[in-house]
C-alpha cells in the first residue's frame, strides 16, 4: 500500500523527530500517501500509514479526518484551495470563486468531468497580505485577477 519511494520520504520525516516519537511524522505521511493514491485517503491508506508509524489505527484516522487537507473520495489531481476568509473576501475572492466555477463548469467541491481539478472554499491561509489567493499543491498564488486564474488553470495537466 506504501510504495517504496514514499516510505523513503516518511523516513526523511521520522528522521526529524527523537526515535521515541515517530508519530510525530504523522501529517507528512498522510500526505505523502495521499498523493500516491489519486490524492485520496481510503480507510486501508490510513491504516497502512498507522501500521508504518506503529500508531492505533484510530489515530491516525482522527488525524486524517479532522484537517480538510485530507481527502477520503477521489478529488482530481489538482486541488485548487480558494481562500475566501475576511481579507480575500473584501478583495474579491468571492467574484473571482465565481469566475472559477464558471470556467470549469463545476461548483465548490465537485471534480471537473476530466477528473483533473476540484475546488475548496478554505478559511484563511495566512497570506492575507496577498489576498486575493488560492493554493495548489503547496504553492501559493497571491493577488488573484480572472486574467491570472485563466493562465494558472490553464497550465495545469
Ligand atoms: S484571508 Fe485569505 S489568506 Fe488570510
């Protein structure tokens, strides 16, 4: 269920932590499993990670569903997380939302029928300094125009 090559990287993570606490690499796992599983968590991934981290099955389940970064149904490959919290908000982020779900011809938390992108509302991502923005993956794209997402969207594959 974990491929070699990503328990090379939760490895790199345990590293990171006293050898008593390799739980503490938890997040990182989960998301490198999810990654490898068409960027969903099903119950046996979340086990498995709980089986390579020696940690109660339940645990890492309360872990996994408690953060929405975490998915537990096939969402596409990319995940665009539009923030729509007070800054983004008062700087349009609800207008461009909107030109977004236009574009793909989906609503917030439907997957485009290509099965290739899905879109969040999400609460603040702490680049409010930026905002408008929405992230993918874990890059960040600050002060948003409808111009800029049409040149973002369409570069995703
Ligand atoms: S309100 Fe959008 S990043 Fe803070």
């Amino acid at each position: 269920m974990i491929s070699t090559t990503a328990k090379k990287q939760i490895d790199n993570w345990i590293a990171k932590y006293p050898t008593d606490r390799k739980s503490s690499a938890v997040m990182e796992a989960l998301k490198i499993v999810q990654a490898e599983n068409e960027n969903s968590l099903t119950p046996e991934a979340i086990q498995a990670v709980a089986d390579y981290l020696d940690m109660p099955g339940i645990s890492v389940a309360e872990v996994a569903t408690f953060y929405e970064n975490y998915n537990h149904r096939p969402v596409g490959k990319h995940t665009i997380r539009f923030c729509h919290n007070i800054s983004c908000m008062l700087n349009g982020s609800d207008d461009l939302i909107a030109h977004l779900e236009k574009k793909l011809g989906v609503k917030t938390g439907e997957v485009t029928k290509d099965g290739l992108i899905n879109v969040k509302k999400v609460e603040c991502l702490g680049a409010c300094v930026g905002a408008p923005m929405f992230q993918i993956g874990d890059q960040y794209y600050e002060n948003l125009t409808a111009d800029k997402i049409d040149e973002i969207v369409d570069g995703l594959k």
